[in-house]
C-alpha cells in the first residue's frame, strides 16, 4: 500500500456547529486562496506596481465517507448537524485545524456500505472576532461616483473635443444601454426618468456647444441606471457583464487612442457598478451561499478582465503622445470600490443557506420532492423555488426520474 493510500484511510475530525464530532475516511485534498490586491501605474514608468495584501480565506474541496453498518445513521446526524449555521471545525492531516463554512454538500450512497460526501467549505475567521465592516454601501457607493468623475475628467483632459466619430461611438453606447436596461425595468416611473436620462444624453453628444467633460457625464448616468433601479443584484450584474462586453466590442474594433479613453472612461464605470450592485442585495437577494460565490466571481473576473485589456493596450513608452497609458487616479479608485466590494460581500455568506446535492433514489415528481425538503405552502413558492434551484424541464415537471442530481437548501 503507497503512503497516498495510508494516508487516505486516516480519519479526520469535524467538529459542526452544534457541537457534535464526526470521524469519517477522506480522500482528495484541493485548497485555493485568493489575495487582497491593489494595482498602480505610474505615468512615466512602465508596467503595473502590485501591492499584495494579506490573503482571504481558502476554499476547500474534499471527500469525506462514512463506512460500516450504522453509516446511515451517522450520515443522517452529520446532515442534521451541518444545517447549525455557525462554522466547523475541522482537524485534517494536511491543513491541521481550520474554522470553516459548508458551501455545498453533495450525498453519494451509490456504493454499497459506504455514505460520501463532496464538501466545499470556505475558512472563516471566529463569528467572535471584534471587527465591523470596512466600509459602509454607501462608502462603496461613493468610491462608484468618485471612479466615474475621474473617468469624466481624464476623457476631457484627453478629448477636448469630439469629433464625429468620437460621437458615433458615444451615441452607439447610450444606444446599448437603453436596450439592456429596458429588457429588466418593471416600473413605469422609472421607465419614464430612464429614457429621460437617455433622451439627455442623446441631445448632448448631438450638441457641438457642449464641453466633453458634461457629455460624459451624461452617458454615465444611463449607464448607472441600473443600481438604481433594477433590484435583483443577479440582474444588475448580468446587464452590467453584457454592457461590458457589447461595449468592448464597440470601443476595440479600431483601438485609437480615443477608443481606448472611451473604453476606460466608460468601463471603468461599468465595473464600478457591479461594485455598487454586489453590496447593495434586496430581500430576495442572497439567500444562498452559491449565489455570493457567483457574484464574487462575476465581479473579480470582470475587473480582472478590464485591467487585462488596459495592460495590453498601453503604451510601452511615457512620452508617446499617440499611445494610450491609463489614468492612475480611475485605476487607484476603481481598485479601492473593487476590494472593499468584495471585502463586505462575503459578510452575507454567514446568513445565507448551504446547498446540498442528492442522486434521486427512485421515481418522484416536483409536489413531493418540494414537500420532502422544504414543506409546501400556500402560494407555492417553495414548489417555485425548488423547480428554479434544479432548471426541471418541462418533462420534469410531471416526473423526475431515479438517479437524477437534486439540489436542496438549507
């Protein structure tokens, strides 16, 4: 036997959140972390400082398996303990003891005797640790409105004036936005004072009397509509991501030094909106703990993206006065809104629900699966919620079948 195989029959200890110990088998040890980050340029030297901060918590994903005769009933106890909403903690032969939060648990009894479990916990520090939040939504909101001012700045100090095809491009973007943001707007007051802020923006592109600095101005405002009225951050995110990538297409077709000041300027402000949107949820907005690993991912690789496209498009030389070099101060702020963004969006993982998976262990239909995890109700919306959470297909809605994959949440 290798020292792997020694090695994966040692047991490890989770200690959930009630208090109960549970010594199952493990196998697969995979852990990733990301790092607190701030980026820097410096006008006239190239490249990009990056000062790397203390890192977040690492995600974990392992296998754990509960064998022998009574695995059933400890299996049960183990699911029943892991819905206690306080963090574990776990004694592993590699990671030693770390606090953490269950992501998503999936339940595999496919093999004879045994019960597995897929596990992907997130390290947290103590519920106990004597610190608040690093800034409020409104602070995060107002390093949104400082990244916009600054892009409007620098795109008069690098345009002063627009020509027709700078005013094409300006047009086509508030043309976008209209229909992107339409496609999600349900009230007809604010469907009203949108296409009032697109009609302005119209008029002042169209208006040679108009400083570059107040045209900006405009097509941001449409382009921050959306926090302010669509309330699903999921929306918001997704109409801001498809603004994003419409609009790149748009400013990279010819790649000018005008392109990429417009790219910036505008751009920077759409990503500065999903700052916005992902700490500002509503009611119905991250009930589960997927849903903010989704919009963490949704956000950082938007950014990540963003400052792909700026790195490999500046200039290589500071006194090119046809190349493009980002403005620091839109970078600086636009990183300031992105991290303590994300800083308090995980503060919501700790009230939203894990997920947990089941293979459907014979024929079932919808009614009796929703009534089975959740309970039915008298508007039905947990048989919603339930048919949502697992995209049933028409077919599905009648009869879902044995050995199907169930998500649940609790």
């Amino acid at each position: 036997m290798s020292w792997i195989e020694q090695l994966s029959n040692v047991e490890v200890e989770i200690i959930t959140g009630d208090g109960k110990r549970f010594k199952p088998l493990w196998k697969e040890a995979k852990r990733s972390k990301n790092y607190n980050t701030s980026a820097y340029n410096f006008i006239n030297v190239a490249g990009t400082l990056i000062d790397r901060q203390l890192p977040e918590g690492y995600q974990y994903d392992t296998t754990i398996i509960f064998q022998g005769e009574s695995h059933l009933a400890v299996s049960d106890e183990f699911q029943m303990s892991a819905d206690d909403r306080r963090f574990w903690t776990i004694i592993h032969p590699y990671w030693g003891e770390i606090m953490v939060q269950p992501m998503s648990i999936e339940e595999d009894k496919t093999v004879l005797n045994i019960t597995a479990f897929k596990i992907k916990v997130w390290e947290t520090i103590s519920s106990d640790y004597p610190i608040q939040k690093q800034l409020s939504n409104d602070r995060v909101a107002e390093l949104n409105d400082e990244v916009n001012e600054m892009a409007a700045q620098s795109f008069e100090a690098q345009i002063p004036e627009l020509d027709t095809e700078v005013r094409a491009a300006l047009m086509e973007t508030v043309e976008i936005a209209d229909v992107e943001v339409t496609k999600l707007m349900k009230l007809s007051e604010d469907f009203a004072k949108f296409k009032g802020k697109v009609s302005a923006a119209k008029a002042r592109i169209n208006d040679a009397t108009q400083s570059a600095i107040d045209v900006m101005r405009t097509v941001q405002a449409v382009i921050n509509y959306p926090v302010q009225v669509i309330q699903s951050v999921k929306d918001r995110i997704a109409v801001a991501m498809e603004l994003k990538n419409k609009l790149t297409a748009i400013f990279f077709r010819k790649a000018s030094k005008k392109d990429l000041v417009m790219y910036e300027s505008i751009i920077s402000g759409v990503v500065a909106m999903m700052a916005t949107s992902a700490i500002d949820p509503g009611e119905e907005d991250y009930q589960l703990r997927t849903e903010i690993v989704e919009t963490v991912d949704n956000v950082r690789t938007s950014y990540e993206d963003y400052l792909m496209q700026l790195d490999n498009t500046q200039s290589t030389r500071s006194d090119d006065v046809d190349g493009f070099t980002p403005d620091p101060d839109v970078s600086n702020a636009l990183n300031a809104a992105i991290m303590e963004a994300l800083a308090n969006v995980y503060d919501y993982s700790f009230g939203a629900k894990q997920e947990r998976i089941i293979m459907l262990e014979e024929d079932s239909n919808p009614i009796l699966l929703t009534h089975r995890f959740y309970g039915l109700d008298a508007n039905d919306d947990n048989l919603a919620f339930f048919i949502r959470t697992n995209a049933l297909s028409l077919d599905e809605l009648f009869e879902v079948r044995k050995g199907r994959r169930i998500s649940y949440f609790v």
